[in-house]
C-alpha cells in the first residue's frame, strides 16, 4: 500500500526558504524526522544515508511566460 500526503501553496520567497530550513532542521541528527505537509505532519524514518536528486528547469514558450522550476527528490530505502 502506498500513501501520498500532498499540499500545494503560493508563499513568499522568505516563508520558502522557512519551510526548507525546517526540513532542513529536522534531517540533522539520527531521529525519526516530522515533515509538515500543508495542515498535516508526516512522521518518517530516513536511515543515514539518503538519496538526493535535484533537478533545475527553465522554459520559453512560443507563446506564454517564461517558467522556472526546481525539484528536489530525497529517497531512502525503508527499514522493515
């Protein structure tokens, strides 16, 4: 079984950089980690070692604004 806990949401660049430094936070150290997603908290157990993926994108349509993205990707192998 598979769960998906999912929030999107407009913020400024300062409450962003807010949210990165909380998951940021929560990585340091060796404990289970809280992830806050939208009005939910996620509880998660990344072992020591994690898999980081970033992925930048930029696009000019011929038509339409220019967009900018990027995704950060972090895995790791649950323990059993």
């Amino acid at each position: 079984m598979a769960d998906t806990t999912e929030a999107s949401q407009t913020l400024s660049r300062e409450e962003v950089a807010g949210e990165l430094e909380a998951l940021a936070n929560e990585l340091r150290g060796d404990t289970d980690i809280t992830v806050a997603v939208g009005n939910k908290s996620v509880a998660l157990a990344p072992r020591d070692s994690i898999d980081y993926d970033i992925e930048v994108s930029e696009r000019e349509p011929m038509l339409g604004d220019k967009r900018e993205s990027v995704s950060i990707d972090l895995h790791w192998k649950a323990e059993e």
